[in-house]
C-alpha cells in the first residue's frame, strides 16, 4: 500500500508513467469508464475547496466508483474533538482510497500512519500540494510534449506559495530546465529552493519586473501577490502594477508562451488575457481530474506502476 503525501514520494519515473497513463486517459475515456466499479474514494476535506474537491470526485466518479465523505470540519466528528487519526481509522472501514484536505500542516501525513488504505494528500496548510504538481506537470507535457529544455518563469508570490515549491522542485529533476523568479523582494523564493536549484545544477535568475523576463519564457506561472504580505503600503502601490498580466505585458512574449495558474485568481491575470490563446489556466482545471484519475488507478493498483491494464 502506497501513499502520497508530497511529490517527493513519487520517483521521475513514476511521475512519468503518470503523465503517460493520464494522457491515454484523455484520449480513450471510454477504455477507463469502469476501472474503479465497486470502488470508493473517501473524500475528507475539512477546509473550503472548489477544484480539488469536485475533480477527485469527478475523477472517481468517471473511473466507475463511489465517493463519500464531507466537505467542512463541521460537517464531520472534528467539531467533537475526534482527531484526523480517528477518522482516518474509522473511513478505512467504509472506503478503499482516501483524499484528504487540513489546514494543518502535517495532517496528512498523520493520516497516512493510522490509515488501512491508500492516502492522498490534497492539500495541507502552506505545506505541500502534490496533485496540483502532478496536474502541472501533465499540463505543461501535454502543451510543450517534453518537461526538459524549458525556461519557465515564476511570477509573484513565491516566498509563501507552495504550488510554485513543490513545482519548482519537481521541474528540476528533469535536465535543461532554465527557471525565472519574478517577485517582489519581500517575496522572493525562500532559502532552500535556490539551494534545491543550485545543487542540482539549474541555472535561474532573480529579478522584480515581468517586463523584462517574460519575453525568454517557454511557460509563465503566475499568483498572487498579497497586500497583507508587504511591510509598508508604499511599497505595495510601487509594485502591485508589476504582477498583473494583461494583453501589454503579453506584446513581447513568445507565441507559443503557456500561462499557467493554479487558481482561483484574484486580479493577477486580467480577464482579456482569457480569450489568448496562450492562457491554459482552465485546460489545466481539466488536467487535473485526468492525473487524478491516473493516480488512483496507480494506488489501487488497478493499473500497475510498471505496464498494465486495467
């Protein structure tokens, strides 16, 4: 029995036969439509989700299966004080995957100790967001048909998002990739991902405009810069202009640039930009239910990790 509580659990390879099966998903649904019969995902989301939520439901769903669960701690035993452990223990009798969303980092972790079946870790706290990074990787596969040889920038809050992380960290295994980081100072990318970049030989730059990097990037990965992250108001106003992508900061890209966005947004991509085709923000809400498809036909073992059928 197989766990994923960070993108780290899964080796290149097997981020790779995901990408791969998630793909043959796309192009033959009907070959998966009962994959997962008789099967239930439980779906423990004790905090307020939108995509997540819906596309593992959905992607169940669409594989054949069941899904139970509940969509806020207060409708679920937490606000009685049972812990994540107790819950865990007790949805293993009623379910045969589970998905599980905390605001409290660690939780799934914990969840993944006291657990009778297979954990996927869908989001806890600032900590970690592996099915965001899978969805996009399987993104920027499908649109580029590599994840080597890339520049991809990282634009706006990236001292605290933990999309860009785990992202960051999953794209540098792979050779070539070259990385832009684009942010304020205040929130620049921490310590240790320069160190993750740095030791493994990728080569990235650090500056405060978008203007002047984006013209160099094959992807741009926007979000939001925060008000509240800033020590001053001045310093916001000089640079909130900055981080907000609309047709004129697009004039000197690529033609081929993907944007991407792991949602919601706020103001950080106008909405003119949605009409480009170059914006994959929402063909990247559709990548999601397919590698999480992929995933849970891996970790029940339906599909095997190296070649099988279903």
């Amino acid at each position: 029995m197989r766990h994923v509580i960070e993108p780290t659990d899964l080796s290149i390879n097997e981020l790779d036969e995901l990408i791969a099966l998630a793909e043959d998903i796309r192009l033959n649904p009907v070959k998966y439509a009962d994959c997962c019969k008789g099967k239930i995902l439980a779906a423990l989301f004790y905090e307020a989700s939108t995509r997540t939520r819906l596309s593992f439901e959905s992607a169940m769903l669409s594989l054949g299966g069941s899904v139970i669960g509940f969509a806020s701690a207060d409708a679920s035993s937490a606000v009685k004080g049972e812990s994540v452990a107790d819950t865990v223990r007790t949805v293993s009798n009623y379910a045969d995957i589970c998905a599980i969303r905390h605001p409290k980092e660690g939780s799934a972790l914990v969840a993944s100790q006291y657990s009778g079946i297979p954990v996927i870790n869908a989001g806890d706290g600032g900590h970690e967001h592996p099915t965001q990074t899978l969805t996009d990787l399987l993104t920027i596969h499908t649109i580029k048909r590599t994840l080597s040889g890339l520049t991809i920038g990282f634009c706006g809050d990236l001292k605290f998002g933990r999309t860009v992380h785990s992202l960051v960290k999953a794209l540098s295994l792979y050779p070539n990739n070259r990385f832009l980081l684009v942010s304020p100072n205040e929130l620049r990318a921490p310590d240790y991902i320069r160190a993750t970049l740095a030791n493994r030989g990728c080569e990235y730059q650090e500056g405060e405009l978008l203007d002047t990097h984006i013209r160099h990037m094959d992807v741009l990965y926007m979000t939001r810069v925060q008000r509240e992250r800033f020590f001053n108001e001045e310093d916001y106003l000089r640079l909130k202009d900055s981080y907000i992508l609309n047709m004129a900061k697009l004039v000197n890209a690529k033609s081929d640039l993907s944007i991407l966005h792991p949602l919601p947004r706020v103001n950080e991509i106008s909405m003119e930009v949605d009409g480009d085709p170059r914006a994959q923000y929402f063909n990247q809400v559709r990548f999601g239910k397919l590698i999480r498809m992929a995933l849970i036909l891996k970790l029940l073992e339906i599909v095997e990790w190296r070649g099988g059928r279903c």
